[in-house]
C-alpha cells in the first residue's frame, strides 16, 4: 500500500546486526513444522512486503529483505523461497500484471507458484477498500484530510458510511448513516479471494495456504490517539471495526477453502500507531517503515504468528 510514499533509508552497520540477532530470537521463540517446505513462496501487499523496512528492493515494490516472508522462511530453513510481494497489490494483482500510471511494476504473482509448491503464504486485501491505485491509502488521505477540517467529529465515519441531516421526522432533524462504502468493498472483495485462493490451490495442490491477516493498526477507542495521529479521534473505533471486518473476511475465506487463517492482530495489540511501544508505524514514522505499517518488530511479531499457525 502507498506505493508512492518511499523514504530514503540509513541504517548503520552495528544496528543491522542487533536487528539480526533480534530476528533470530522471536523467530527461534516459535516452533516449526518438523518438516521444512521444499518450495516457499511469499504473495501479497506491503504489509507483506515490509515496505519501508530496510533493507529495500524490488523497486516500487517496497519489498524488505526482513518482511516476515524472508523471515519465516529463514526460521523454517526452506529449502527454495520466492518473495514476489509488492506494495499497492489488490487481490487482482494475484492473476494479472500490477500497474503504476501504465508501468508494470510486478508480474502477475500467481506465476510464482508451481506445482511443486508446497507452502504459501498471502496477506492481501486491504487495498480493495481504495478507489485508486495507492489503495488503502486513499482511505487514510480522505480520514486525514477530513481531521483537518473536523477533528472533533467523526468527517471519516461520515464520507464512508454516507452520513446526512434527515429532515423527515416529526421530531426534527437527525443525522443518519446510509451504506457503508467499506463495509461494502470487503464483501465485495470476499468472492475474487476466494477465486484466488482456489487458483493458487489448481497450481500448486500439495501447497499449504496461509491466508495473513493485518496486525493492530488502531486501538480500538481513540483516546490513546489525541495529539498523536493526524486522524479524528472519534472516527478511530469506525477504523477499527472495519479492520476486524476485513480480518473476519480472511478468516472466513480461509476456512471456506481449506486454507489456514494468521491472526496477526492478537499478538500486536497494544503497539498500535498510538502506542508508546509501536510495532506499526504512524503518520510520522520513528522508525523505518510506511506510514501505518508494520515496523521491523511488527514484521517479527507478523513471522512468530505464522510460524505458530504453522506449528
């Protein structure tokens, strides 16, 4: 997600090596499948691709070499890994080329996937929320923009979930909500993963499908968020609500076609973008990563879910 938003990373050489030896610690707190998959491969967004964590490649991609992909795979001891995440990636972008203002930015990741695949992981979704290539980022922008305007409203609440005045009561006015857009484009979303799903499974038969989950972005009341997060405090339950909604489609989707769900916002919870210990990173990152994903502790705590779902 926000593909656009790229930032010019630094890491010193000694710091490198802490992050290591931290890596090898949680990914070593986990057990394994007794078993290590011949043939892993990694699908999905920038929550999966770690965009902004060092170190970067794969251009716009965003993808980290520290993304729980890389990590998972190292922790298992695959015996072959292909990391083809890739920040901004819908659930289309499974099956067909990902695009960027008429640049291909990544192949359809399906193509990865072979029949002797025997372990994938995919962590996508959050992007079909947005209207526009950047995704789910054109959801933060509108909630970022209408605090500006509305901070002790709920201005994202009211464009997604189409509040208005009624005039029609006996009693007077009243606000009322209509559709809610996201509520909606999840559902919506439910069928085409559930296609993806299933074609990953014609390609690779004998593959185990770990459908990821996205960690806790939001708590789940915005009194820890004022002054902190450029977002109206109000609107934050809203947020995280539909987050849940879009982890209970993955969990469902999963279970509807034999996959394994990761819930990855247990073991998140309370490092949040409003936490004084954050695992995801907020508007103004203090460490190296996307706007509102997952830091290098966030991606390591996102591997120790798998690896446990795994176990």
């Amino acid at each position: 997600m926000l593909r656009r938003a790229r930032r010019s990373l630094l890491l010193a050489s000694t710091a490198l090596g802490a992050a290591l030896a931290l890596t090898a610690t949680a990914t070593g707190a986990h057990a394994a499948p007794a078993t290590a998959p011949h043939r892993y491969v990694a699908l999905g967004d920038s929550y999966a691709a770690g965009a902004g964590v060092p170190a970067q490649s794969a251009g716009l991609c965003l993808r980290s070499d520290h993304n729980y992909g890389r990590l998972v795979a190292a922790a298992l001891g695959a015996a072959a890994h292909r990391d083809v995440t890739c920040a901004a990636a819908k659930v289309e972008s499974v099956t067909r080329a990902q695009y960027d203002a008429f640049v291909r930015v990544n192949d359809p990741q399906i193509d990865a996937v072979t029949a002797d695949t025997d372990l994938v992981t995919l962590g996508i979704g959050g992007n079909d929320l947005g209207d526009s290539d950047i995704g789910i980022g054109d959801v933060i922008a509108t909630c970022i923009a209408g605090a500006v305007v509305n901070p002790l409203g709920t201005p994202c609440t009211d464009v997604y979930r189409n509040g208005r005045w009624d005039w029609s009561g006996w009693s007077g006015w009243s606000w009322q909500y209509g559709r809610d857009d996201l509520a909606a484009r999840i559902d919506e979303t439910a069928p085409r993963l559930a296609d993806t799903v299933r074609r990953l499974r014609a390609k690779a038969p004998n593959a185990r499908i770990l459908l990821v989950g996205y960690p806790s972005v939001l708590p789940s009341d915005g009194a820890s968020c004022v002054l902190r997060q450029p977002i109206a405090p109000r609107d934050i339950p809203y947020l995280h609500d539909v987050l849940e909604r879009l982890n209970g489609m993955l969990r469902a989707t999963a279970a509807a076609t034999g996959g394994t769900y990761v819930d990855t916002a247990a073991p998140t919870r309370g490092h949040d973008v409003c936490s004084d210990d954050r695992w995801i990173e907020g508007a103004l990152p203090g460490s190296p990563a996307v706007p509102f994903h997952p830091n290098a502790a966030g991606q390591r705590a996102m591997a120790g879910a798998v690896l446990d779902a795994l176990g």
